[in-house]
C-alpha cells in the first residue's frame, strides 16, 4: 500500500501553546483550535458568502481607520487593505473553514478572518504565512477591535445584504404572479370558504391576492434595513471602547459605510448594543411572517391543481419531474412542496433565534454564531425557493378553462348573485332545489319566469359575480 506523503507543517504559537499548521493554510493556529473544538454541523462559514463578504469590508474599514490615526504603517495598511479586498471578492472563501456553530460568539470567526487576512498580507508583503513578527493577525489586522465589535456588525451586514438579496428576488415572484393575474382575469370560478362553496370570483383575483400578499411582506421586509445599519463598531469587549483610540468609532464607521455603500450609523449606547440582540428577533420574526405566508400560497396551489381527475383540478401546475416509481403518469406539485419544507425550517429558525436572544447574559450575549446561522440560512434557503417556485412553476401554470366553465354552469354559488333581486328565501329555496334535483339554478329561475333573460344575463355576468 502506498503511504501518503505529510503534509508540510509550519509552527504557530498561541497562548495555549505551540501547533503544527498546514504550511500552505492561509488561517493559523486558532482556526486549528476551532477546527478541533467545533465539528459540528459540517458546514463552513465560508458558505455565507455575504458573511465573508462583510468581514472583509469591517476588517478593510477598521486598517484605513487604524492608517489615518497612526495605528498602521501605510506599507502593512496597505497589504491589509488589499487583503480584505480580495476577500470581499471571494478569492479566499475556501479559507474560512470553521463551522458556522461554536463557542466564544464568534471569536472563532474573527480570528479565522484575522488569521486569512494576516498571512495573504505576509505574501504581499513578501513574507512566509505565519512569519507573524512582521504582520500580527491580532496586533494589526484586529487592532482597535474586539469579536465583540467586529462580528456582530459583519453579521448585520451580512443580513442586510441577505434581505436585500430576499426583496429582489421576492418582488420576481410576486410580478409572475401578478401577470398569472393578468392572464387569468376573465375566468371564472367558485370561491371557498372553510373549503365549501361560497360565491364566484375570477381566477385572476385569486393570483392577484396572492401577488397582493406578496407586496405586504416584501415592505416588512424592508422596513428592517435601517434597523441592521446600527452597529457597535468601536465597542471593542463590553462597549466602553477599551484599546479602541479617540476618534476611532467615528471613522470606521465612516469607513464602513463608504466601502458597503450602505447607511451605516453608530449606535447610540454601545454598551446596550453590544449585548442586545433585539434585531435578530425582529428580522427572524419577519422572515417567519413571510416564510409562513408563502407556504400558505403554495397549499393553496396544491389544492387548486390537485387531481387531475379527483381534485380540484381548477389549474395545471408545469410537470417538473415524474411523481412515483410505482404509479406510472403521476405527477406531484414537488416545488410548491420544498417551498413549504423551506418555510418549515425558517420557522424552526425563529424559534433557535428566539431562544439564543433569550439566553444572553449580562455584557454580552454568546449565542449570536447560532443566530447568524438561522437567519443567514433562513435568507438564503428563502431567496432560493422564491426563484425556484417562480421559475419552474408560477410562470407555467395553467387554467383548466374546460372544467371551471363547467362547475360555473353547475354551481349553487351563483345564487349568492341573484339574491338581491330575488329575496334570500327565495334563492334559498332555489339552491335547495338545485342541490337535490341536479339541475342549473339557471334554468329553475328561466323555468319560473322569476328573472327576464336580460336582467338574468347582467346578474350572472363575470362582472356582477366578481365584484369587478
């Protein structure tokens, strides 16, 4: 059998000791501890990308402040500012290896981009990773910061993107919507409550509804940006500003807020900040309401395409793929089913999120790695099921015009219409009759004369029916 050549080490020391790091990795020895510490759910913080993203633009913020107040020399300012730059470009996702659930909030997510930043830095400047006496990941590259500081802003940063990233792709789906409204606007239809007959409405207003409902939570939706662009930059630990120099807090976010192109302001007390995670319970609350919402959409697409034969069958949903491997020809509404699975698990989100704000204590709350993950994945799982079921099914459905002419001809529900000009016991007694004998309402009302064929005609219009 042949052996497997080592791999070749370089040596790091923390103030645990000294470890044996791959000598090609771009992160360092505390990425090795939290490597070790968190196998956890096997997934990396390098796939949020928006999450790497944003570190790369609070770490770039924080060297230019740093630069302008003395802090760094204009050579390392500037391979650490190039550094960052390439890592909000996504040249060094792959680095950012620690799993997305660990101990410390988030310190092991900060020294992991200190550590990448640090030595991509080194090999700009010319020097071996790890050769740390010239650029330290922590004396340099997280100078005047804290985890405490720099994680939470890089994490309300990320959501914003993530929100903004949901929005886009949310008013996508509500437009294909809206056109199905359109499409649909002269057909008619019974409309049901409690899943009974009701009254004749169009198939248009019923996707004009939805595309309506869609638009509600998308405001929601943006009316939680402003709250994510009140960070504690230049809080450092507990948000008194220790190590942090005057004049610093109000340049990196200057900084920051020039490199995202994004509002950033300072919050008011950075103390409270620091420790109050109130804005991941709202966004979490509102990513519910639309999670929810959209999952109620695609039950009701389900139950409108059921069938085809013993269903409602009133649309025909785009067949994606086949349904079983046993019954031949089946076909089942398997978008609209994830997009209600996606919802499931954005629910099960908020409730981790409702919890870990829950369990803060004191200065600082240490759960925010399990809160940036709900609500990271919570965007991204909801962005992609909003493309997914706008474009593999909304843009395809169909009406099944044959059969809802049909029951139009065949429903009780139009009685509902002809009750102002007939009485209500009279309509009534017409439905019951209609219901037993099997035949239209319209032909008892012209067997009786109760109605001229003009007047019968402009009450049982799609107009008069639908309130048009």
């Amino acid at each position: 059998m042949t052996e497997t050549a080592p791999v070749p080490t370089r040596r790091e020391e923390d103030s645990l000791g000294v470890r044996e790091v791959p000598a090609e990795a771009y992160w360092g020895v505390s990425t090795l501890r939290a490597l070790e510490n968190f196998p956890v759910s096997g997934r990396s913080i390098g796939s949020f990308r928006s999450l790497v993203w944003a570190f790369g633009a609070v770490k770039l913020a924080a060297a230019r402040a740093n630069e302008s107040l003395g802090l760094l020399d204009g050579r390392c300012s500037a391979a650490i500012q190039q550094a960052c730059t390439e890592v909000m470009d996504g040249l060094f996702d792959e680095a950012f290896v620690v799993d997305r659930i660990q101990g410390g909030a988030g310190t092991s997510t900060n020294m992991n981009a200190n550590e990448v930043i640090a030595n991509r830095a080194l090999e700009l400047l010319g020097h071996r990773k790890g050769d740390y006496a010239e650029l330290d990941p922590i004396d340099h590259v997280n100078r005047s910061q804290s985890t405490n500081d720099a994680y939470p802003t890089a994490v309300k940063i990320a959501v914003h993107r993530g929100v903004e990233e949901l929005c886009a792709e949310h008013a996508r789906l509500t437009e294909a919507f809206r056109e199905r409204a359109i499409l649909f606007a002269g057909i008619v239809k019974v409309g049901r409550t409690q899943l009974q007959d009701a009254v004749p409405m169009t198939l248009g207003q019923e996707f004009g509804a939805f595309a309506d409902t869609l638009v509600e939570d998308r405001l929601r939706l943006l009316e939680l940006l402003p709250h994510l662009l009140e960070v504690n930059l230049g809080a450092t630990a507990i948000g008194t500003g220790i190590t942090a120099p005057p004049g610093y807090r109000a340049e990196v976010v200057r900084e920051l807020a020039g490199i995202t192109g994004l509002g950033v302001v300072s919050a008011g007390n950075l103390v409270e900040a620091t420790s109050d995670t109130g804005v991941f319970l709202l966004v979490s609350g509102v990513l519910k309401r639309a999670a929810v919402k959209l999952s109620k959409i695609c039950n009701d697409l389900r139950l409108l395409s059921s069938g085809p034969q013993a269903g409602f069958g009133e649309i025909i949903l785009p067949a994606v793929q086949a349904g079983s491997s046993i019954m031949p020809g089946k076909v089942n509404p398997v978008i609209p089913e994830m997009v209600s699975q996606v919802a499931y698990r954005v629910v099960g989100a908020d409730a981790t999120v409702t919890l870990a704000a829950e369990g803060g204590q004191l200065q600082l709350n240490a759960f925010e790695p399990v809160m940036a993950d709900a609500l990271l994945e919570s965007l991204q799982w909801l962005t992609a099921a909003c493309r997914l079921l706008r474009e593999r099914c909304v843009t395809g459905i169909q009406a099944n015009e044959p059969l809802l002419l049909r029951r139009m001809a065949e429903s009780l529900s139009v009685v509902t219409g002809l009750t102002p000009l007939l009485g209500y016991a009279t309509a009534a007694g017409l439905a019951k009759e209609a219901l037993a004998s099997g035949r239209p309402i319209i032909e008892l009302v012209r067997e009786r004369g109760l109605l001229g064929e003009l007047e019968l005609a402009a009450a049982l219009s799609p107009g008069m029916l639908a309130g048009l």
